[in-house]
C-alpha cells in the first residue's frame, strides 16, 4: 500500500512526514509529491495545510491540475483522503481567511473566524485541548473520548449538515475538530504532533 | 478546556546541550536529541531548543539536531537562538522545527516577522521579547541581553502581535537566571495588552513560580529550564502540581 502526502507548497509539512514515516515503518511507503499520476495511482491520500485558507487554496491552484486530480480521488472514485489543519478546512465551499475565497467544496460549509468573544479568548487557539467524540469515526478508533490533541488555528470550519462532525473542542464555543464522510476524514488538529495518541489515529488512517 | 502547557527549554551550543538533565541511565547527557526525547516522554507539552552558539562556523550544526529530533519527538518543536532571515526560518521549518522564535531579528528588522508569518502563518512565529525593568517600564533588549534598544516592551509586544506574530516569549532578563520567580508584573501587563497567547519564561525557581506565572502572570504557557535540568522536579510532578492547584493541564 502507498499513502501520498500531497507536497503543494503549503507551509511546513516536514512533521507530518516525519509522522506517517514513523508510523509507517516499513509496512506502507510515504510518498511527498505534487506527481499527479503518483497521486492517482495512490491508495490514500493526507492533505496537510498550514497558514492562510487563501494561501493554501491559491498553492493549490499554482499547481496544473491538482484540485482536478483531487476530486477525481475523493470524490470520483471515493478512495480515503485526510485533510489536517487548513487541509480539513479547504473541504469547505468558502472560507473568509484574508478574503472570501472558494474551498474545494467537498464538504458543504463555511470557514469563518473563531469568534474569541470580544477578545475574552485569545487566538490563535493554540495549545492542548480535549476532543468530544461525538460520532463513531474510522479514525478513532481505539482512541479515547477526551483525549488530548494539539491545535493551533484561527479559523473554524462550519459544515452544514452536522452529521458529518465526528468531534468537537470546548473553546470560546464549541469548535468542530473533526469530520468524516465517507471516504473523507478531517483533523482540525495535529495528530502528527498530538504525541502518542496522535500517531494512533495516524495508524488508524494508514489501516483503514 | 485549553490546557496551560509546559515548556522545557534546552540551551544548545555547537549542537551539545549546555545545562542537561542528570539522569543516570542517560547514555549521553549532552544529546538534544536523547533530552528532548525524555521531555516529550514526560509530558512536555512542547519543546523549546534554544541555540546558543556562538561561532558562525557551527551554527549549520542545529539543523542536523532539529531534523533529528523532530524525527522522535511528536510534540510541537520551537526552535530559537540566531535567526536572521526568512531563509534561516524556512531551514528550520524544512528540518522538522514547528515554530521558530526570533528575537534580535525582529527588532533591528520589522520586514522578518511580517514576510515570515506571511509566507509560513502566524502559528509558526513566535516573537521572543527579552524586557529589562527601567523605572516605571520595561526596555527591549537584544543580542541575548547585551543591547538595550531603548523600545518599551508594552508597545512592542502590540507591534508584534500586528505584525503578525503567532505568540510572545517574554523573558524577564531582571528575573532570569535568579529562581525567584517570573516578573509577574510583565507578563500580565503583556498578556492584557494583546490577544495572543503569552509564554512567560525567566525567573523560575519551584513550581509555585509556574502556578504564579499562570495564575497572576496571565501567561497561556511557562517556559523553564533550570528547575528541569537538573532533575529538581520533573514535568509530571509540575504537572501534577499545577492540577492540584486547579490549573487545566494536560495529564
């Protein structure tokens, strides 16, 4: 089996390789590669993302043919994919990071500021926090309600249809963290610096 | 609930931790890589490695330490201590750091924080303010503490945060080193004057100090070194320490 991390120039994503090859010892070969065919022809997919939504939207786009290819992944022949950070966030039909800017639309809704309730809340949210699993996810499997992931983040994405939220933080309110549908799956956190816990359901992703 | 993290910090030089953890059964107690290791094993909720290398022919020598640590720890890495430029900050990031902490560079050059948090995002730039207490302020020092460029610590820890710096590192240079305790002063007025969370560092001496810097410094996060490096408490005992004083921590 081959899991492709998609390398499109979206900020940092040495840790997330770092943590899949960890994970994947020598079971399963990491591919990093904007390589459209060696995405194609690869069994799962992780859409990392880092900075701005519009940044990594436009670092997208920068590549020929890559949002086209990723359609074609998840939403064509529905083969795992797993967006982390802004990579979840970029599911959405729009986010207003910068300025309104149109998301992959795999996931109906909206990417809008956490509302830090007249600067009570600092952002970014940075730092530990407790998921509440909400709905049985693929992903956590084996791993605990409450457990602890690492976030860092400005920006909340808003699904629609609440039935895709698998998880969610208690914060200025109450932050979706996670999604699954079908053959989607999202982290608003970073499992690859979640410690542990995090490598889990990394695993998890890698044996669906 | 956002958990309150603790962060040990590492001071490098030439690639060899300076002031290490005596553990007995550490094979190499001068190995970053092994320290960090046992820090993120012991609950560090991030690790911070400060490089303090002095010669230019050695400074290559952290990214090699980077790259290999960031390969066994799975926790946040910060990485401070001689950046310049956007370049050195993208080497860093490129070798597995997940934040970098600028310090001199941010004051002699305004551009390095804004075109960095640009290029990377906020949430890998941490602005480090090193304030030293003179009257009724406190004044920006540079250059590890040798030069004062007169700046009020206050004003510039907001010019920070517009310029787009994803958190503050404040350390009181009248309390480091000292063990008596964070400049609480400081870092709450720090922590009032921004929206962004506030690491406080410099002082520590017992983990009363790390419950203060929380609970009156308003700080999101404590930064220590010494009361870890030398094995007075470990990060579980402040940890523990902490929750029982009603702190929200991650256990």
């Amino acid at each position: 089996m081959n899991v492709t991390i998609v390398d499109y120039n979206s900020g940092n994503i040495s840790s997330v390789i770092n943590s899949f090859k960890e994970v994947a010892k020598n079971k399963v070969t990491i591919e990093v590669t904007s390589d459209l065919n060696k995405i194609k022809s690869s069994d799962k997919v992780v859409l990392p993302g880092q900075g701005s939504f519009k940044s990594c939207i436009d670092a997208l786009n920068n590549i020929d043919g890559l949002t086209d290819t990723l359609n074609e992944f998840a939403i064509t022949n529905k083969k795992p994919l797993l967006g982390i950070c802004v990579g979840l966030q970029m599911f959405a039909d729009i986010g207003y990071e910068e300025t309104e800017t149109k998301g992959l639309g795999w996931i109906s809704g909206k990417v809008s500021k956490i509302d830090n309730q007249n600067s009570k809340y600092k952002l970014p949210h940075i730092g530990w926090n407790q998921i509440n699993i909400i709905k049985d996810s693929r992903i956590f499997k084996d791993i605990n309600n409450y457990s602890h992931m690492y976030f860092v983040h400005s920006y909340e994405f808003i699904p629609e249809d609440k039935n895709v939220i698998s998880s969610t933080t208690d914060y200025s309110s109450n932050i979706v963290c996670s999604v699954e549908k079908d053959n989607i799956f999202g982290t608003q956190f970073h499992p690859e610096k979640s410690d542990k816990i995090g490598l889990k359901i990394i695993n998890n992703f890698i044996s669906l | 609930m956002l958990k309150k993290r603790i962060i040990p910090c590492l001071d490098v030089k030439n690639g060899r931790v300076v002031k290490g953890i005596n553990f007995v059964d550490l094979k190499d107690a001068g190995d970053p890589v092994e320290q960090a290791k046992i820090y993120s094993d012991g609950g560090a909720d991030e690790i911070c490695f400060l490089d303090i290398t002095a010669s230019n022919e050695n400074r290559d020598i952290i990214y090699e330490v980077v790259e290999k640590t960031s390969k066994k720890c799975f926790v946040p890495l910060t990485v401070g201590g001689g950046i310049k430029s956007v370049e050195d900050i993208n080497k860093l990031l490129n070798c597995g750091a997940d934040k970098v902490s600028i310090n001199t560079a941010a004051v002699e050059n305004s551009k390095v924080v804004i075109d960095s948090s640009k290029k990377f995002g906020s949430q890998c730039i941490v602005v480090a303010i090193d304030a030293k207490k003179n009257g009724d302020k406190w004044e920006v020092f540079t250059h590890g503490g040798r030069n004062n460029s007169g700046i009020d610590a206050l004003e510039y820890a907001k010019q920070m945060e517009d310029n787009g710096a994803g958190e503050l590192l404040v350390t009181s240079m009248d309390r480091d080193g000292t063990q008596v305790g964070y400049d609480i002063d400081l870092m709450s007025r720090i922590s009032s004057k921004v929206n962004i969370p506030v690491i406080a560092s410099g002082g520590v001496g017992n983990l009363d100090h790390l419950v203060d810097g929380i609970k009156l410094g308003k700080a999101s996060a404590v930064l220590a070194a010494s009361i870890f490096h030398y094995g007075k408490y470990s990060v579980k005992e402040a940890k523990d320490y902490l929750d029982s004083k009603g702190i929200p921590v991650r256990i």
